[in-house]
C-alpha cells in the first residue's frame, strides 16, 4: 500500500497539515476561540467557489476570504458591534451564503466543490505538499519564533501589554496564520471538518495535564497520529478518509481522557 | 528622597462617571505603600491608570521621573493584578514557565530565552521560596502558592516597583501574614518599592511606611509610631468610620521563624 504515490503524498500533506493545525488550535483552544475555525472554514466557501468560478485555484479564494472574515471578526469584537459568537455567525452566514448564490449563478461545480467540502487529501499531488510545506514551515517559523510572546498574550493579555508586547499586532498576525491553516486543512479534511483537525489533538494533550512545552508537542503527535492512521485505516476499509481522520482524532481523544480519569 | 511616582491633578473617567478626581500624590523610591479604600472607591482604577492601562480625563503621572505617555521601561515596573486569582485553572503552565513569562518584553521580542533568563527565573522561584513548586502546574497550587507564584513572575525583570491588587483576598491569616513577610523582607533587603491594594487595615498600619486612602480623591499619609489612622481613614471611609487600631496590636502579628 505504502508504494502507491499516491498514498505517500496523502500521508506526507496530511501529516505536514496536522502539526500546523495541532500548534494553531491549541493556542485557539486556550484563547476560548474553538470555533472560530468552523465559522471561518465555512466562510472560506465562497471564497472555494469564486475561485471556481473564476478560474483560479480555490485554495487562494479559500484563504483570501478566511482573511478576510477572521479580520472581519476582530473588527466587529474590537468596535463592539457584536459578542465572538454573534459576530463569527454572521460571518459564517455571509461567507457560505456568497458561496451558495455563485455556485447558483455557475449552475454547480459538482464534484469540484464536494472536494471541498468533505475533503480529498488522496488527491494531493506534488505541488499541494509543496504548497504544504512551505506555509507550514513559515507558520511553524512564526510559532517557534513568537512562542513567549504568543504563550504571554494567550495566558494573560492585559499583562502581556504591560510586558510592552504588541498584543493588537500580534493577534492580527495570529489570526491571519489561522486563516492560512484553514485554507490548507481545507484539502485535507474539508470545510465541514476542518475544526475537528485544529481541536481535537490539543484537547487531547490537555488531558494530558502537563507543562505547556510538553502539551504542545503531545498535541503535535496526537495530530500527525489521527491523520496518518486516519489515511491509512480509510484507504484499507475504502471509506471516506476525512470522516475517519475525525473518528481516529475523537479515538484518541477518548482513550486517552478515559486512561486518564481510570489510571 | 527620590520620587519614584509623582500624580498631579489626575482625573480618570470609567464610562460617564469620574472615578478618580483631581488626585496629587507622590512615592519615595523605597516606599511600602497600602492602598485602601471603600468598594469602588477608585483604588483599581488608580493602579490600572499608574500603569498606563487606562486613559487619563486631565492630569500627569511620572514614572521614575519620566512621564507616562513616553515612559518606555516597563520591566523596571512589576504588576500582580487579580488575574492571579481568576486564571483559568486548566491552562497547561508550569510555574516555572509562569516565572520565565516575567522575562518577555518588546526589547527581546523574538528572541529565545538565554541561560541568564532561566537563571533569573530559578533566582525568584528561590526568593519567593517556591523552588520546590517549579514543575507543578499553576492550576495545582494553593492560593497563597498561587500568589507567591505570579509575584515571582512580576520580580524576574529585576524590577524597582511592584504593583499588587489585593493579592491576599481568601488567605487564612497565617497565608497572609506570611504574604506580607516575604513582601516587607523584599522591601527592606532589596529596597523595592512596593504598592499593594489590601483591605487588611491593620496589616497597611503595621507593615507599611504609606497609606494611600481612596474614595474618589486620593489621601496619602506617611505612617509613623504617630500616625492616627482614624484621621486619614474617615477621608475615604467617611466620618461615621471607627477604626479601632493600637500600634501595640502589631506585636501580636503571626510570626513564623522559618521565614
């Protein structure tokens, strides 16, 4: 099985796709800002099917709308014009709504948007892990980089400013990461569970109950973990692999918080 | 004696409302301030303000005898606010990655903590006598751990002012007590200055060389062997108030000799 390219490449982009929505969604889980990423992810809808319809890659479209509703959100919080959760439906609302009147307009994408939506990571080729691994590398780059400042502002944002910490600066700066993360589980898992991705590895390691460092590389392995088991059980019992990714990530994730409660 | 804060004239609005109006004060390098004063009295909102977090209606405030609008070394400035009671008990932090958040500031953004980082961060788990607690997550602790923890974070800069609101609230007295100790020990041997919210009256007239009374205006007082802390305190308190205080009261303090 492991000779096929295909396979291969589905395993390296998922995996490389899993450590960067691992590192991401735990500093969202500790912000309280989970869905966050199911709101953008549906946002990134319309920007899948103005890509379709336009002729360009979707994933561009995908990640210049998810930048654009994750800035979107921060406005509407920072201006007080609605609460997280109001201000993240109405942008869901906005962005699934716009991709659902072009795809109207287009008579369907069919197959083409169904990818998208449920995920194809047996289909990435070359060129996507590339794309893959460059982002994740910059992303990666970034954490690694910011991993004081980013852990300062996630435990203590008033005493992060004081610290002279940009906060404004660097939560921008986060949030447009999280937008490219999406962008790129997109390929992998799909719209619809692309939260699943970015969750469940660091709320597994949060069982865990361990320093920081420590959660955040448990989270790492736990992600790399469901994706490529996820890939591998889906491929054996041909069924839909992102469903099994999510059911392998929710495996992990039970087993271990039950171990933890029972040891 | 040199100023360490200087307030003239300051007036700070929270929503419609003026919460502090027209204060002028002063604290010597080496002061052990208490701030005190009725529930909603202004006494937050004075320390937010000292430390720049929020915007003043008419009034200046120096630093270490710079002005505050330009005053740019914060990690001279300790601050332990609330958030050391309320935090979320499940984040994933060790103490001593708490502590080693002491050492990040906007002069070494992007910079990976160094061996002389981690070693001021063991020199003030060792101070606040909690080296024993390093890798126990801060969810884990007592309260008065919890304290002692966050105020360790606050002196890794090395800082020359440290800034606590009401950091004993829920201590049995015994915590307390031995709170105010470790605080007095870091004001007389390290010549720290020292600002701290307490409700703990006896405690501020006992321990404290100042006492800053809030109720919408701010009376400062030295605090000598003839300080009558009914005068300053019927200021903020009103005059219906009666503190009942005898300087004698302050032999009868929980001492600890281990510390």
């Amino acid at each position: 099985m492991f000779n096929y390219q295909f396979i291969q490449m589905a395993l390296v982009g998922g995996s490389l796709a899993a450590i960067v929505s691992a590192w991401i969604g735990l500093f969202l889980i500790l912000r309280k800002e989970s869905m966050l990423v199911d709101g953008v992810a549906h946002t990134a809808f319309g920007g899948v099917a103005i890509g379709l319809l336009l002729g360009f890659d979707p994933m561009l479209g995908a990640m210049a709308v998810s930048a654009a509703a994750v800035l979107g959100i921060t406005y509407m919080r920072r201006k007080g014009l609605a609460q997280s959760d109001s201000a993240i439906a109405v942008m869901m609302a906005m962005g699934f709504s716009m991709g659902m009147i072009i795809i109207s307009l287009a008579n369907g994408f069919n197959v083409d948007l169904m990818s998208y939506l449920f995920g194809s990571i047996l289909t990435v080729n070359r060129t996507d892990v590339t794309v893959l691994a460059v982002l994740g590398l910059f992303i990666i780059g970034f954490m690694v980089f910011f991993y004081k400042e980013m852990l300062a502002i996630t435990f203590d944002e008033d005493g992060a400013r004081l610290q002279g910490i940009p906060v404004q600066v660097m939560t921008l700066a986060f949030n447009l990461l999280v937008a490219i993360t999406i962008a790129l589980s997109i390929k992998v898992i799909g719209i619809i569970l692309v939260v699943a991705l970015m969750v469940l590895p660091g709320l597994t390691a949060l069982q865990l109950r361990r320093s920081f460092k420590a959660t955040l590389i448990a989270s790492t392995l736990f992600g790399v973990m469901a994706a490529t088991l996820g890939i591998v059980l889906s491929v054996l019992f041909s069924v839909s692999t992102s469903g099994v990714i999510v059911f392998t990530a929710a495996g992990i994730f039970l087993f271990v918080a039950a171990y933890q409660r029972l040891a | 004696m040199e100023p360490i804060i200087e307030v003239e004239g300051l007036t700070v609005k929270r929503g419609p409302t003026e919460a502090l109006s027209n204060a002028s004060f002063m604290i010597e390098r080496g002061d052990y301030v208490g701030v005190v004063g009725p529930n909603g009295g202004g006494k937050t909102t004075l320390v937010l303000a000292l430390l720049g977090l929020l915007p003043r209606e008419s009034g200046s405030i120096r630093i270490m005898g710079q002005d505050i609008d330009t005053f740019d070394q914060w990690e001279k400035v300790g601050y332990v606010s609330q958030f050391a009671i309320d935090f979320d008990a499940q984040f994933p932090l060790t103490v001593r990655e708490l502590v080693g958040l002491g050492r990040v500031n906007r002069k070494n953004m992007g910079r990976f903590r160094n061996k002389e980082d981690w070693s001021a961060v063991s020199d003030a788990l060792e101070l606040m006598n909690i080296s024993d607690l390093a890798n126990k997550r801060i969810g884990a602790l007592s309260g008065g751990q919890r304290q002692r923890a966050f105020v360790a974070k606050s002196l890794v800069s090395d800082p020359q002012l440290l800034v606590l609101d009401e950091p004993v609230t829920g201590f049995d007295p015994v915590t307390q007590e031995r709170f105010f100790m470790q605080l007095a020990n870091l004001n007389n041997k390290k010549g720290l200055t020292i600002l701290i919210i307490s409700h703990d009256l006896a405690a501020v007239f006992c321990r404290m060389s100042r006492v800053l009374c809030v109720n919408k205006e701010v009376h400062s007082a030295a605090i000598t062997e003839t300080t009558v802390p009914d005068e300053i305190l019927k200021k903020g308190y009103g005059e219906h108030f009666h503190f009942a205080f005898h300087r004698h009261h302050c032999q009868g303090v929980f001492v600890d000799e281990r510390l």
